[in-house]
C-alpha cells in the first residue's frame, strides 16, 4: 500500500497529494503528484497529470524513473479507455 497525503485540493479543477517516501520504497523522495481538470473548447476536459520526485539512490532510483513512467501511461491509458 502507498501512504498519499492531499496536499491541495480544489474540486472539480485540481488535486495535489505527496506519497510518502517509505511507501515510494527508496524509488524516490519529496514525492509531489498534480492532477487538474480544465474545460476544453471543443467540450471535453483537458486532464493533465504531473508527478515530480528526488530519485532515490541507486539502483531504487534507476528503477523507480522507469516505474512511473509505466504507472503513469497505464493509468492514463485506462482513464482514455474509460472516459474517451
């Protein structure tokens, strides 16, 4: 399990949280994630999701780049399955 604090949020436009850095497993530190939700012109939603970290140190780190990059474009692929 990952432990995640909100750190902002501003429904329906923003959410902002921090895994904490045992949970990450040495992968990184000063873990921040940003989601946000804008009105497209076209009538759709623009999502955008950020994820900013400290790689940890080696080898955890060098695994954790690679790890939320498919963390992040599977759940972003899932969330285009299911929404469009």
């Amino acid at each position: 399990p990952t432990l995640e604090t909100v750190m902002a949020l501003e429904p329906p436009l923003l959410l902002a949280y921090s895994a904490s850095d045992a949970s990450l497993m040495g992968m990184f530190t000063d873990h921040l994630g940003v989601l946000t939700c804008e009105p497209h012109k076209d009538g759709g939603t623009w999502f955008t999701w950020l994820s900013y970290g400290v790689p940890g140190r080696a080898p955890m780190g060098w695994f954790g780049s690679g790890m939320f990059r498919f963390m992040i474009g599977t759940s972003m692929s899932n969330l285009r399955k299911r929404f469009g």
